[in-house]
C-alpha cells in the first residue's frame, strides 16, 4: 500500500509474468483465490513472509476491521484451507481489504529470485516471494503457516 504499483508492473513485464492482480477490496485471500480458481491450480501461501503493518494485528486483537473484513472471509471459506489453527487477529490479515493495495506476482519458479532482486534495485522494498503454485487436484489457497 505503501509504493505505487507502476514499478513493479513494468518490472514484471521484463521478467516474464504469468498472472498478476492487486490485492484491494476483497483482500489477500480473496485475490488469491480468484487466482487459483480461475487458473485450476493450487496457492501455498506461506503466510510469515507477507509483508505486514505490525500494528495491524494489534488492531485486529482489539476487534477492529472494517465493514467487509468479515465478508470477504465468508466469500472465501471454500476456497481457504488453513493448514494450521492461528489466532483470529492474525488470520483477519487474510481477508483485510486494501484499496490501492499491492500486487501479486506470478511468474515461473526458476524467475521467482530474478524477479524479488529487480523490484527491490527498482526501490520496492518489501517486494518477496510468499508462495507457490502448483497443478494439483485440488485448487484453492492452502494457508502453510500463521504470522
């Protein structure tokens, strides 16, 4: 939320993307179910290497979210698989909507490393790789770890 996207598109572009989306009003999880659904794969989601406001969990322990916080979770519910049970101020990361939130990125494997080291020498610092995808049976977004 905290760097215009312009960058990191036109740093995707050179690298070789596959998918891309912003993550706003549906949140996180919404995004990357779209995402997975969409494209009959399966999303590792390793939940510790997405870059979080620390106050923002503070803020979900005291009960605050927005309006959609709670909607966006039900709309994801047969989507999400939680592989491990997490406190509900930090799984609320995954359904925080964002608007002019930051992207998700897409690319093969073996350009995942290229593309992290050219946004960050581009100044989009908290550029990171949070996941995988994979074929598999079963599509949706598979939750590996809690913050």
């Amino acid at each position: 939320m905290a760097t215009l996207n312009k960058v990191a598109c036109e740093t995707a572009i050179d690298v070789g993307v596959n998918a891309c989306t912003d993550i706003s009003g549906f949140g996180l999880a919404g995004h990357l179910c779209e995402m997975a659904k969409g494209s009959g794969v399966r999303i590792d989601l390793h939940l510790l290497a997405v870059p979080v406001y620390p106050t923002s969990i503070e803020l979900f322990g005291r009960g605050l979210r927005t309006g959609v916080t709670l909607s966006n979770k039900e709309s994801a519910k047969n989507c999400v698989e939680l592989q491990y049970p997490m406190p509900k101020e930090k799984e609320m990361i995954l359904y925080d909507p964002q608007t002019s939130g930051p992207l998700i990125l897409s690319v093969p494997g073996a350009k995942a490393d290229l593309l992290v080291e050219n946004l960050k020498a581009r100044g989009v610092r908290d550029a990171t790789i949070i996941g995988e995808v994979s074929d598999g049976a079963a599509s949706g977004l598979f939750v590996r770890d809690s913050l």
